[in-house]
C-alpha cells in the first residue's frame, strides 16, 4: 500500500500563501491547508507547531524575497528608503499577505536580514546609540502601516475601488460648510486615501527620514 505523500517545509508554504492570497487570516486555518494539500492536519504540525508559526514563516518568505540580492548603496537615508521600496514591492507582488506580516511579524532570516539593515543604516547615520532602537521601531511600525495601507487599496476590486470613490465624493462634496467648514473649504483639494499611493508613500517615509536627520548631534 502506497504510503502519503510527504510535504516539504517550502511546499507548505508554498500552498499556504496560494490560500491567503485569496482569503484572510481569520479564515486561513491549518485544517484548510492540509486539505489543500490532500494530508490530514496533525501531518502538518511536524512542520509547524501553530497556525502562528506558520504566519510567521509565510511572512519570513516574503522579507527573504525583498532581500534577495540587496547591496547596501548611498548614504544611511538612501539605504533605509532603497529597503524600505523593496519591502513595498515585494508586498506588493502578494498584497493579501503584507497584514500578516504587520500582525505575525517574523524571526526567520528575512526579518533578520531587515533588521540588520536597518540597524546597520542607523549607525551610519552618526546617531547616539541609545537612540537607535527606538528611531528602528518607529521605521518599522511606520512601514508595516504604510505597506499595509496600500496592500488593502490594492485589493480591491474595479467595482469596490468605484464605489469607494462614489462614497468619498459624497463624503466630501456633500458636507455641510456650517458643520465642516474646514472639509467644506478644502473639499475640491482633497484626495482619498488611494490616490498617489507610491508618492505619499515616499514622502511620509522622506519626512520620517528628515526627523530623524534633525537628531544626529
């Protein structure tokens, strides 16, 4: 009698995030996932001992991605910003998976790799060490949100993505100017959230950049 078939540790992650690009990770389950793979759960949980171990290594994947044939280049902001886009991309290529990575985190090599990085573009930048862990977490909570934020718009259908844009100009346009002057006298100006994505992007995190540059004795 054949025996089951044996799943690799990246065949498993591999179908894992096959899964979570067309679902959540509330309605992910590792009993979904064996059945995916045609195997029975308690095969899996040789691999991983939890559904959270297992977020953690899908989200590992993608930092590794991100990372793979990164050079350091420039000076400390020119690094942090040229880490900070392959992040973008690399989430971008699996949007559904960049909450997860925010949520889970990771302790694999990937996130090891960024952490370096960002750790090392620090020091370059002549702060005090004392400083430098608490200007890292700022940069890492303020990626992850960013990323996050524009991974969601990109989800969205041609349908949702109207519809969103319908309730804005309604939301805006339609304010009362007694109620909401200010929203009322900037309402033309005002953009949604979606718009210019990859430009806001970049000057949030430029203006991050900048404060931090302001520290540096």
């Amino acid at each position: 009698m054949t025996g089951r078939r044996r799943w690799s540790t990246e065949e498993i992650l591999d179908t894992a995030a096959e899964l979570l690009r067309t679902s959540d990770a509330e309605s992910f389950s590792v009993r979904k996932l064996a059945a995916a793979l045609g195997t029975d759960s308690s095969s899996l949980y040789r691999h991983f001992r939890n559904k959270t171990e297992l977020m953690r290594a899908v989200a590992d994947r993608i930092l590794l991605a991100a990372m793979e044939g990164y050079r350091p280049e420039g000076d400390w902001k020119q690094r942090i910003t040229t880490l900070a886009l392959r992040l973008r991309d690399a989430f971008g290529e699996q949007p559904q998976l960049a909450a997860i990575w925010g949520r889970y985190a990771s302790s694999g090599t990937g996130s090891r790799l960024v952490m370096e990085e960002l750790l090392q573009a620090l020091c370059a930048s002549g702060l005090p060490d004392e400083e430098i862990p608490a200007r890292y977490h700022r940069i890492v909570v303020l990626l992850a949100a960013l990323i996050a934020s524009e991974a969601g718009v990109s989800t969205l259908t041609p349908e949702e993505y109207e519809q969103g844009m319908e309730h804005f100009r309604v939301a805006v346009l339609g304010a009362d100017p007694e109620r909401f002057p200010a929203l009322a006298r900037f309402a033309r100006e005002i953009r949604p959230v979606g718009a210019d994505r990859c430009a806001g992007f970049e000057d949030v995190l430029a203006a991050q950049l900048a404060h931090i540059e302001a520290r540096i004795p």
